[in-house]
C-alpha cells in the first residue's frame, strides 16, 4: 500500500515549456513505486475507419466525443501534428515505442494493427516492448491456416475478432477449425462484444451479446477467451459467463464509460469489487485501449484502475497477477 499511495497522491508533474498535457509526462522517477505494467489491449494506429456514419449522428457522435476528451483531459485528436501519416507505420511504431519507456511499461499487446503483417512487422521493429494479435474475420478464407501462419510463421500472439463482425453463431462448424487451432496451442482469443465504437456505434446485432459464445468456451476450455472492457454493457452476461466457464477472462480496458447507460448505479470500483469477488484475479487482465496520437497511453485509465485496486485493498500478488502476470501467462510473453 505504502509504495502505492506515494504515486496515487503524488502531485501531478508540472508540464514542460509549451504545455504538453500533464498526462504525458514522464513517470520514470515513479515507476519503481507501482507493479510491472503489461497494456494488453492497445489497438496500432493504421488511419482505418471501420464504419460511416449519418451526418446528423456524425455530429452527435462529434459532440460527445469533444465532451469526453474534456472529461478526461486528453489531448485533441484534429488536427494531429504529433500523428504521423496513418501510412507510415514505421515512424508510428517508434512513437509508441517511445510512450513505452515513458511510462515505464513492461510491454504493449496490439489486438489490431491493419493485417497480420503489418502488425508482425511493427512488432518485429521492438520486440522487447511490442507483442501482437491475429485479426482477421472468422469468415476469411482459411481462417485457420491463416491464424496458423501468423502465430507460427509471424510469431503474434493471440487471436483478435469482433463479435458483431461474426455472420453466423459461434459455434457455426464452419469455424470449428479456428478453435480447434487455438485450442492445440491454447491461444488466447479476444472477442469484443457489447456496444461498439463510441456515441453512434452499433449497439444490435445477433453476436453483440457475450453469453452467444457459451457454446464455443463450454466446449473448448483450453482456449483462454477474454472479453474486453468488463463485457461492454453486458455485465450481468459476463458474470454468468464466466461463473459457468472458467476459461473466460475479462480485460478492463478503455475508459468503461458504459456503466454510464447502465440502469442503475455502476462504477469502476464496482466492477473492479464483483470482478475480483466472483471471477477472480486471475482472471481479470489489464488494458488501456490506447491507439491515437498525440493521447499516445491512456495513462489516465491505468492511475484510476490501479487507485481502485488499491482503495479496495487487494493483495500485492493480485494487483501483480491483474496488470501484468496474467497477461504474461496467456500469451506466453
Ligand atoms: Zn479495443
């Protein structure tokens, strides 16, 4: 506790000339004060938009965001002079590299990164500070030869899909092949479920609901499943999930700024409190979702989850296992 309360009450660094935000200075001085830091859910920056949106829900969606960047203090995101050119990963990879040893982190996991290669190669540029993970659609062709390829040939690390992204159930035969790889190797396999995107994102779709995987993690339990940002609105399902099935994981990345549409009072210490009493925390892993310049780490996430952990008095070993152990032993780092 000692260790940690010297950091948690620690006045926040004065910030160099030129008013760099105060969330992005150096925490070297620090880091001896706080557990090994593994980000097991950081997306690689590649510039790619996944969706359009309407004009009308665009400018909601703008609107919200600008009220959550002041929220949270974040830098903005337009214009981006510290952004590189979404086409050049390389320069990117070096500025995330960078955001490494500025915050004294073990290593950062990218779940995306626009293909495997690409991912295979920003993570070859640092491999002391960088891991990946496959992304690409169940639907793909050879979608197990190719999950293959990467953790055998690219040396990624885990498995990344996106649930509404999935056409048919889980547990469709034709996606057997897929988790009976992942199985042999006991791979770990990240599924986001739950509203995706932020104000205007998808919130229906047939796989948006955790508790549709039930069949696939009952009947595979060597597959080591992690469902991110605590289920993403579908708490309830992924305390039932994983009640039932001891090889599903939640991380607890991103901002959860979810339990803020949730119907009744639910907070980060809450979900920090029921994850650890009835999942447990081995089974709790740590993530920021960071992805963007000039935000770099979300640094911001990892001091409020890590005050939480220690305002609830969990034990070092557990705040150990939660933002680093864990992470360490699933993907084999
Ligand atoms: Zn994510």
């Amino acid at each position: 506790m000692n260790g940690a309360n010297s950091i948690l009450l620690a006045r926040p660094p004065t910030p160099p000339p030129g008013g760099e935000p105060l969330n992005r200075n150096s925490t070297a001085d620090r880091s001896l004060d706080r557990p090994r830091v593994i980000d097991f859910h950081a997306h690689f920056p590649t510039g790619d938009r996944r969706y359009t949106l309407d004009p009308v829900t665009a400018e909601y969606a703008r609107e919200r965001s600008e009220r959550m960047r002041r929220e949270w203090d974040f830098p903005r995101r337009e214009p981006p002079p510290a952004s590189p050119a979404p086409g050049d990963p390389a320069a990117t990879a070096d500025l995330w590299a960078a955001e490494v040893d500025r915050y004294g982190l073990e290593r950062v996991v990218f779940v995306t990164g626009r293909d495997n290669d690409t991912l295979a190669s920003i993570v070859r540029r640092h491999p002391g500070k960088f891991a990946g993970m496959a992304h690409h659609r169940l639907e793909t062709p050879d979608a197990a030869g190719e999950l293959r390829r990467a953790v055998e040939e690219l040396g990624l690390v885990g498995y990344k899909l996106i649930a509404p992204f999935v056409e048919a159930p889980f547990e469709d035969p034709a996606y057997d092949p897929v988790w009976k790889y992942a199985a042999s190797r006991r791979l770990p396999v990240v599924i986001h479920f739950g509203l995706l995107g932020h104000a205007g994102g998808l919130v229906y779709h047939p796989r948006l609901n955790p508790l549709t995987l039930y069949p696939v993690a009952a009947r595979y339990p060597e597959i080591p499943f992690v469902i991110p940002h605590f289920g993403c609105g579908y708490w309830q399902e992924v305390l039932q999930l994983c009640w039932s099935c001891p090889n599903v994981h939640v991380d607890t990345s991103g901002s959860n700024q979810w339990v803020r549409w949730m119907p009744y009072p639910l907070s980060l210490e809450d979900l920090f409190r029921k994850a650890y009493e009835t999942i447990g925390p081995q089974r709790i892993i740590f993530g920021t979702d960071s992805s963007w310049f000039p935000r770099g780490f979300a640094y911001r996430y990892l001091q409020d989850q890590l005050r939480v952990c220690y305002w609830l008095n969990l034990k070092d070993e557990d705040i150990e296992a939660i933002f680093a152990g864990n992470a360490r032993r699933l993907a084999g780092l």
